[in-house]
C-alpha cells in the first residue's frame, strides 16, 4: 500500500509530464495557462513545479487575502479571485491547480 506522501508525489510528476508534452491543437509557441485555487504553499510549490515544464501561471484564486494578492503580485497580469468559481468561469484557462486542503478537492473539481 503506498503511502499518501508517495501517491502525491507520483501524482505531481504524472502532472509535470503530462504539462511537459505539448497538447495537439497548440502552436510550436503556446504555453499551457493555468490558473491555481489555493495559494498556500502547497499551491505556490505546485504552480512553480508547472512552470518550470513551461506552463504560465495566469491566474489565482484563495479565500485569504493576503496570500492571494502576494502569489498574484508575483507575475505580471497574474489575475487574482477571492472565490474560486470566477477563476473556474475564465475561459481563458487551459488547466487548473487545486492546492486546497482535501476535504475541499470535490467542491473546486
């Protein structure tokens, strides 16, 4: 039985690999955009991570203020949401990042 530490982490490096093989229908020049609901650190690992496979991080939504305002602060035009379901209704976004803690997972999905 693996462990729930194990299951993240292969979970993560199945997302980093599946960010890092380009979509079909995007140009040689395209990046995945993304935006993150849960800007802990759990959330600004996972989004830093996405980015590094060449994703642009576009978006953030969090209940807490201060979190969501600095995370946004850290790109250039990096749109910020205090409730999740106006990140969701973006249509800009290609991809999501749920970081929150998991008895939420379900409501965001």
């Amino acid at each position: 039985m693996d462990s729930r530490r194990l299951f993240i982490g292969k979970l993560t490096g199945g997302i980093a690999g599946s960010l890092a093989v380009p979509a079909v229908s995007s140009g040689a020049g395209d990046r995945l955009r993304i935006g993150l609901i849960g800007a802990g650190e759990r959330g600004r690992q996972l989004c830093h991570e996405a980015e590094a496979c060449g994703a642009e991080c576009v978006a953030v939504a969090d209940v807490y203020r201060v979190r969501r305002e600095q995370f946004a602060a850290g790109a250039p035009g990096r749109k910020a949401y205090s409730d999740c379901r106006r990140l969701l209704d973006d249509p800009t976004l290609d991809a999501v990042l749920i970081a929150t803690p998991q008895h939420l997972h379900a409501d965001h999905f």
